[in-house]
C-alpha cells in the first residue's frame, strides 16, 4: 500500500501527545514483524504495534488521543534503522509533527520527506510541554513552520528547530527529483571522473547460479 | 592565505563528489555505489514508475536479497512476505536494469558484506544503501552511509541526492586491546562511555594505534557500529592492509585503472594539523569483552561486570530507558553479567558474519558442546562467506557443537524472514541492535563478539572463552 502523501502546509494543528519516553527507536515505531501487515493494510497499522500489544492502557490506545496528529516526545526519538517506514506508520496513523529534544539522524531526513514535521524543542521545555497536556488530554498544539513556532494549549509560546531543508519540503513542498534532473548535467561531471574505478559493477551483473543453500 | 588546506579524509571524499551547496541547505552528492535490497527498495521503483523516470545509471547500483530470504534450504523455508518481496525485486530490476544477486547466486549475501567482499565498495568513493549499517563500507576509506526509501528513489533516477554535510569528528583509539577483545568490544565500549547518540550529525573518522592493528574485517564491525553511536558514517584512511584487502576482489579495478587507483587512495588520509568539529580519544589499553544488559547499545558493560542501577544514571532520560529496559530484559540491578542464563546463540550480521568472525567463534566450540536447551544458530554474512567456512571444515566444527549451519542471510538480526525468538527467550547475539523485540516479540538481546557468543552458548549463561573449562 502507498504511504500517505501529505500536502505541502504552512501550519500543523491538531491534538498532541504527551509521549513521555526517551530513546524510542525506529523498531519500536515500526516493528519489522508488522511489516506484511502494513504493506497490506496501511503502515499506520503497524504504528508502535508491539507497544499497543502488550498494554492495553498504552497512551495511544487512549480515547482522549484518538485523531491526534502531534506528538510530543523524549529525547533521541528515532534511532536506529533508516528504514523509511517508521516514517510512514506514523503519517499512516494522521501524525503530522514530532516534538522533541533530539532525533535519529536518518528518521529525521526521512520526516522531512514525508512531510512530517519533526522539530526540535530543549529539553526542559519539552518537558514542561509533555506536563501541560498531560495536564489536559486532548489539548491542541499549533505550530506554525517557518516561523519555528509553536503554540502550547495554554497558550504559552516555544520556540521550535525546524532546519532549512525541512522548512522547505513542508511549506514550499520541493520536489527533490525535479531539483536533481535540473543539475543532472554537473552531476555527469563529477561521475564521469570517477568511472574508471566504478566499471565493475556492471560486471557482476552476469548470474553465478552456483551458491544454492543446502 | 595557504593554497592547500589541510583537509581530513571525509572533506577529500565529500568534496570530490560534491556538486553543489545549495543555499542556507543540503549538498547535492554524486554517488560512485548504490546497494539495494529487497526491503527498502519497492516503493522506490514505484515512484519511479509513476514518475514515468528511468534507472540513470544502473551500472552504478547492484541489488541483492538478504533481509527477508530464508537461511534454509527447500521451498517451504519461504515465508509468503519474503516470496512476494523476492518477486517484486526480481521483477523491478529487471524492469529497470539494475544488477541483481538473487537468492541461491554465489555472490549473494548481506548487503554490507558483499560490497566490500566483491571488491565493489572502493576506498574514497560514495556508497548509499536504504539500510543504516551502510557505515560499514566507511572501513575501506569510503563515505558510506544509510538512506531512506524517498532517497532510494532519488539515487536510482539521477544518481545523486541531497545530504547535509554532517560535521567532522575524531575518535583517537590508544592502548593495546586486551586478551579477547574485538572491534566489537571497543563499538560497544566508546557507545557505552559516550552515549547512543553522541555521534548524531557527524561523520567519525577512527584513527589510533588500536585502528591500525586492526584487521580490515575489524574495521569494518567498528564502522558498522557507528550508526549506534549516533553517526550516520564512520570510516578509516586506507592503508597497506586495505589496499592487500582490495587487492583480493574479483571485481576491483584492474590494469592501468588499478594503479591510478591506488596511488588516489594512497593521499586518502587526514593532512596533517586538518581541523575536526571534534576530537575524542578512548584509551583501550587492556580492554576486556563488553556485553549489553539493556535495549540500546549503550547499554552496555564489561563481561566483568554487574547490571548497573538505573537509579545510578547521569540523567532523567537515561534513568528512564534503563528503568524500562531492565523491565523488558528482565533483570534487576546488581547481577553479575556471567549469572544471566541464556537459552539462544547467534552469530552472523553485517556486523559479525564475517570469515574472521566465524573462525573466531570456531576456535571456541572446537571440541566443545552448546549447553544442553541452547538453541544454537550461525547465519554466515554471504554464500561467499559460507562456502570458505566449509572449505576450511568450520560448519563441521559448529555442526559437531550443536549449532545450526545455516544459509547466508540477515536471518536473527532483524528476524525478517521466519528465522525469530520466541517471547522470553535470551540470546547472546553478534548483532548490532539490542532493540525491544528484535528478534523477536518479548524476546531478549545481549550483544557480544561471536567468541563470546560461542561461549556463551557453551556455558549456557553470559560467560568469554575465558570461562570455559
């Protein structure tokens, strides 16, 4: 099934999350196990599927939370793989933005290209925002994109990192394919330099059918 | 101002395939090698087809299968998921005529095994994969690092994408290793000391004294490792074992291509006084075999060791994760590493399925018996891999110590393709992740050397060759 495509928008609104765990990997997001399910039926399915398994009372399970398209986390959200699915579960399941202090490095490129806004937000004041809608459950959040910032539901102001690139893809909606195909020809360039060392690939290409498991 | 500036290796190879800057944002990056899988890659094609675009260069990309196919032989060993990921790759390859390595080639095996293996992953080149070990290539000297499925797509259409430059830093290496301990020990030991993320936004040159006696295998599982410290990308200046290593490949470059290409790599290292973002030294000097006790790979501790109190922890969100990975993991604080029994071995990955690995755990099990309810598995990391440990009568040895030998394949480090723990079970693993679930739903994970690994099979609980009688 084709991961949800978002449109470009220069503001994300909608019911936040408390998340109140740190170093969530992309397993745990998207466990691998899911991974049939979710090509089937939806990556949203496959969202923090082992976590909703095992706890019934698990945040997302919560009514309050239902249609919310926020999240507000811990620390070091995304490590691990860069499977771009753990992308695509959360924007299957209507996630917008992730909010937190720090993120993987390849889960946050692979955000930018979905559109999934994954701002950054200091820890202490990321707290304080997991605190003030654990306080009220269901409150909304607005951020608004290029401007980094992030209005808290009771009323309070944070200032948010959105980065460049990121801002770009969500609100001027660039496409990278288009970017590339304009600059194929320096691209060339830099190749063709290179392409005494790269002939062998094409080598290989020849079928060896002799490595039979057994 | 001086005419040359003292550069380090990752601005060398960065800026020779540099494009361009583009303002206040990324680096466009021409890619020399892009690795594909069946995993990663479907959705890739398929925007490519909506796009109505073609493959650019397909000589530049090879595809293999290993993430999902089985390690058994005999048709029944396929799942329906790995039978219809197989299809699809078979098929948009040969669509899109991109080099494939299909299940039962002789070159097939894991994605970051046979790229360097193959003489294919060359030093000072650009290699991308949809898979975050990629870092592994960075050990022959390359910019290698883990990309989404969106960027699949980009790389297949134009040959490059878009990347920030990430900043640069140094991990000086100094001492002499300990008896028993591995590249693995010293990842495990520098993610531990420093953090998970500590390398975030970086790529990470090693370099020391304990770097250069290392093997090119060695290497290649302290790059591996680096993405569980955070960096997209590790890598090694190329020296005269790189070059012999190279050498080796039956693809490398060949003739006069051969001899230019050797003395480019033979300026592949950091100038003199070149400047990093930042600059970290580890000494390892008598370093003894690590093992993880937690669910993150800094969770991680030496064999002689015990499971540290969460409560213990610098900060909030380290005690956090420790307090739900000691619930996950099932252990409580203060028990002695060697005290935790375990009932699963495995060794194989892109970060251990290595020859030297499986000669290493060999060694261990010769003459020796798996304790008795230990399920036992080796996954050698390529069908290349496989074959020179037969011929070298290794499957014998684990065969004799109650292991299972098995086909080339990812198999138990991500439990894609039917190899899978069951709830509960613990595994002493030569993987690289100690996430939740795994291997498995509720299964648990202790990251360790294959030697540990094999030892740990033997003793039946957390133990190195040390401890065997």
């Amino acid at each position: 099934m084709r991961p949800v495509v978002i449109a470009p928008t220069p503001v994300v609104e909608g019911v936040a999350v408390p998340f109140d765990y740190a170093n969530v990997d992309t397993d745990a997001i998207f466990p691998v196990s899911a991974d049939e399910i979710a090509r089937r039926e939806g990556f949203g399915r496959a969202l923090f599927a082992r976590w909703r398994e095992a706890d019934p009372g698990f945040v997302l399970e919560r009514p309050r939370y239902a249609g919310a398209s926020i999240l507000v986390a811990g620390p070091d959200f995304g490590v691990g793989s860069s499977r771009e699915s753990a992308v695509w579960a959360l924007t299957g399941a209507g996630f917008r933005a992730v909010i937190a202090p720090s993120f993987g490095d390849i889960f946050r490129s692979n955000c930018a290209r979905n559109r999934l806004l994954a701002a950054t937000l200091d820890s202490a004041a990321c707290a304080e925002l997991r605190e003030e809608l654990s306080a009220r459950p269901g409150a909304r959040v607005s951020i608004a994109v290029s401007e980094g910032r992030l209005t808290g539901p009771s009323g309070r102001v944070f200032e948010v990192g959105v980065g460049e690139f990121a801002r770009a893809c969500l609100v001027d909606g660039i496409d990278e394919y288009d970017l590339l195909a304009r600059r194929r020809a320096r691209i060339e360039e830099v190749l063709a330099r290179r392409e005494h060392l790269l002939r062998p690939t094409t080598r290989v290409a020849r079928p060896e059918p002799s490595g039979e498991h057994g | 101002m001086a005419l040359t500036a003292q550069r380090t290796l990752f601005e060398k190879i960065w800026d020779a395939h540099r494009v361009e800057t583009l303002p206040g944002g990324p680096d466009v990056l021409a890619i020399d090698l892009h690795l594909l899988h069946e995993m990663t890659s479907p959705e890739a094609f398929d925007e490519l087809d909506r796009r109505g675009l073609s493959v650019r260069h397909p000589g530049h990309s090879l595809a293999v299968m290993d993430h999902v196919v089985p390690t058994l032989p005999g048709e029944d060993a396929w799942t329906d998921f790995a039978r219809g990921m197989a299809h699809d790759l078979r098929a948009h390859c040969a669509r899109f005529g991109v080099p494939l390595l299909p299940f039962g080639d002789a070159r097939q095996g894991i994605v970051h095994v046979i790229g360097p293996e193959l003489g294919l992953t060359l030093p000072g080149s650009t290699v991308v994969c949809g898979d975050s070990h990629t870092s592994t290539h960075g050990a022959l000297g390359a910019v290698a690092f883990g990309i989404g499925t969106s960027q699949v797509g980009h790389v297949l259409a134009e040959q490059a994408l878009l990347a920030d430059r990430p900043k640069t830093m140094r991990v000086r290496l100094t001492g002499t290793l300990g008896h028993g301990a591995t590249g693995k020990d010293v990842a495990l030991a520098l993610i531990s000391r420093h953090g998970n993320q500590f390398g975030a936004g970086y790529a990470v040159e090693y370099g020391g004294a304990v770097v250069e006696a290392m093997s090119v295998e060695q290497r290649m599982t302290l790059c591996n490792m680096s993405i569980e410290f955070g960096a997209r990308m590790g890598l090694i200046a190329p020296d005269a074992r790189t070059v012999e290593y190279v050498a080796a490949r039956p693809f490398r470059p060949v003739g006069a291509d051969w001899d230019a290409a050797v003395a480019e790599w033979n300026e592949l290292h950091t100038d003199e006084g070149a400047a990093f973002d930042r600059e970290i030294t580890l000494d390892v000097n008598g370093l003894t075999p690590y093992v993880t006790w937690g669910t993150n790979p800094a969770h991680a501790i030496p064999l002689d060791g015990a499971v540290p109190d969460p409560d213990s922890l610098p900060t909030e969100a380290a005690r956090e994760s420790a307090h739900r990975a000691l619930i996950y993991m099932d252990l409580a604080p203060g028990t002695p590493v060697r005290e935790i029994a375990v009932d699963a071995a495995f060794i194989g990955s892109c970060t251990n399925g290595r020859i030297e690995d499986l000669r290493a755990a060999a060694e261990v099990l010769r003459g020796r018996r798996v304790a008795p309810g230990v399920r036992a598995l080796v996954a050698p990391g390529s069908t290349a891999v496989r074959r020179e440990a037969e011929h070298e009568g290794l499957d014998e040895v684990f065969r004799a110590a109650g292991f299972e030998w098995r086909g080339s394949g990812c198999s138990l480090c991500v439990a894609g393709n039917g190899d899978i723990l069951p709830p509960g079970a613990r595994a002493a693993s030569s993987t690289n992740r100690n996430f939740e679930g795994r291997q498995g739903t509720g299964a648990r994970t202790h990251l360790m050397s294959p030697a540990c690994v094999a030892a740990s099979a033997v003793a039946g609980h957390l133990a190195g060759p040390g401890d065997l009688a």
